[in-house]
C-alpha cells in the first residue's frame, strides 16, 4: 500500500521552501520509506511543520506529531478537526483533514465515517477527531456524547489544556476547581469534569486519560484505540496538553508540567470493555500491535 499522499505539484517545487520539501520527503508515510513508520522514527522523520503557528513549545503540537505518527494507516485516515489552537496544526501536515464548525466536529465525522463506508465497502476507513476540551467538551458536548451514544465507529482525541486558550483563556469544564485566568478572574468553581469516565459510561468501548509526557505510551492508546473503533465501536482518549501560555510556563516547561501532572491530577486512567479487549488480543496475534 502506498504512503504517496502528499506531492508537491512540479511546476511550484523550485519556489517551495526546504521545510514543505522535507515534509514530502520525510514524512513518515513518505513513499520513499521502505520501513514500517512508527513513533520510534520520529526524530528523523517530519509529519509536522517546525513553523507552525503554535506558540513555541506548545505541548498540542508535540501531541499531534505523537498522534500522526501513529496511525495504524495515514493514508487511509480522515482527521476532524475544530476552532482553537490544534486547528492552527493542520494546515502544516500532510494529511487528509476537515475543519468543521466549532463543537460540530464528532457529529461532522459521524457523517464522513459513514459515507466512507458506504463509497469504499473494501477498505478500511478511519475517522479521528481531534479537537481542544473547550470543542469537545464544552460547546460540543452534545455531539461528542451522542456519537458516543450511536455507537459511531470513530476515534475522538480530546487535547486537554483545560481553558479556551485560542479566544484567550476562558475557562472550560475541564479547568481544575479554582483556577483563574485572564478572561475567568474569579477561579472555577467546580470540579473538572472526569470525561474519560463520561466517555466510558456514555458506551465508548476504550477510554483514557494520559498526558502527552511518553511518546511511546501516546502511540500505544492512539493505536489501540483506533483499531478498536475500527471493529468495535466509539473511542475516547484525553491528552492533557497544558496551555503554558495561560498557565505561565516557559517554552521549555511543557514537558516538565506534564511529567508532574502524571504524577498528581493525570495519573493514566484505561478502560477498555470486554470485547474490545478480546479484540486487542486478536489485533496482537496478527502483528497488528
Ligand atoms: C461556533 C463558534 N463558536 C465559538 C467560536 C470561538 N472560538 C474559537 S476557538 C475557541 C476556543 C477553543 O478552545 P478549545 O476547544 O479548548 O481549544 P484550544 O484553543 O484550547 O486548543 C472558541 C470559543 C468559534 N470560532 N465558532
Ligand atoms: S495559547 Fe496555549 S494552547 Fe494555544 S498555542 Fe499557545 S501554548 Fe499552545
Ligand atoms: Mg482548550
């Protein structure tokens, strides 16, 4: 199967800048590559832009380059995607992504999910969301749960930073019980809510809540939950990737804040149902894992 999805049209390839060309060339999924791509290749290799549009050091860009890196099948993958910082991401890879409206995003991939089965009956199709908590669990809520509900056969990626950080720092459901921001001076004053159990409950079939501190260990539930949607249904996984501009961190403390939080607020919360688990073996005895 081919990796070939991203060419750079010949006529323009004179003007493009080194940085567009590496992306052709170095990407993971980059024909040129003979061997099976994987997180392990990652300082070598390039799904992302460095110049992207993210504030430097943003762990959300870290996260993603974690998460292209492991999809089981780039090629055949369609990435959803909503308003905020990690919708600023896409535009720099090389892969098939929708922006849909702000909160709309889980109900836009059920569509796409759904049309993908009934166009290509024989091959396999994945559909990822990945969207900020303020999209998916705040404004969209409604959306994200009732995929959940539906039983859509999807992948949904929540990037945690707890606060709307594009529209300059409101606070979310997600936000830790009191803290303050620029635009919510008076703290929170609930509970951030536990969406991975909400995930769970709501009848995802996988549900985690991990930072983005292991790249190994992203990779492993980004690739397990995405085979599992493919057979089973509905997936959930919560990444805290902290907003270090809201929060008053150096570009270089990411990393650090969340090694610290794997610790405290995000030690890794898995649930995986019995037939998905059943499933998980069968992927492992086809090498699939
Ligand atoms: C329909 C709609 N409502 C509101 C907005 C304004 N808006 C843009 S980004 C954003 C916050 C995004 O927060 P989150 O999903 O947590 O992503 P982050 O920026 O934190 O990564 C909001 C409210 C919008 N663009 N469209
Ligand atoms: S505002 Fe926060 S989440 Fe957005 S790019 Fe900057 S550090 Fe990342
Ligand atoms: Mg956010």
């Amino acid at each position: 199967m081919s990796y070939d999805i991203y060419k750079i049209n010949p006529e323009f390839r004179d003007i493009m800048p080194q940085e567009i060309i590496d992306l052709e060339e170095k990407a993971t999924w980059s024909s040129f590559r003979e061997k099976p791509r994987g997180i392990k290749e990652i300082s070598e290799t390039k799904e992302l832009l460095e110049e992207h549009s993210l504030c430097a050091g943003c762990p959300e860009a870290m996260a993603l380059r974690y998460v292209l890196a492991s999809l089981p099948t780039p090629e055949e993958t369609v990435i959803v995607n909503s308003t905020g910082c990690t919708s600023l991401m896409f535009p720099h890879i090389a892969l098939h992504t929708v922006h849909s409206l702000f909160g709309n995003q889980n109900a836009v991939a059920s569509g796409i999910k759904r049309v993908l089965e009934w166009r290509f009956p024989d091959r396999q199709k994945d559909v990822v969301v990945l969207a900020g908590d303020g999209a998916t669990v705040d404004i969209g809520l409604d959306y994200t749960l009732q995929s959940f509900f539906r039983q859509e056969k999807l992948t949904t990626i929540c990037f945690d930073n707890e606060v709307y950080a594009n529209t300059g720092g409101q606070e979310s459901g997600m936000t830790a019980k009191g803290q303050v921001f620029k635009m919510a001076p008076t703290g929170k004053k609930f509970e951030k809510v536990p969406m991975w159990e909400l995930a769970k409950t709501s009848g995802c079939h996988y549900s985690v809540n991990i930072t983005a501190s292991a790249p190994k260990a992203v990779a492993k539930v980004v690739r397990e939950a995405i085979l599992i949607a493919r057979e089973i249904g509905p997936t959930f996984i919560n990444i805290y990737t902290p907003c270090i501009l809201e929060i008053g961190l150096n570009a270089n403390d990411g990393l650090g804040e969340m090694k610290e939080q794997d610790k405290e607020r995000f030690q890794l919360y898995k649930y995986v149902s019995p037939e998905a688990e059943a499933y998980l073996a069968q992927c492992k005895e086809k090498g699939l894992l």
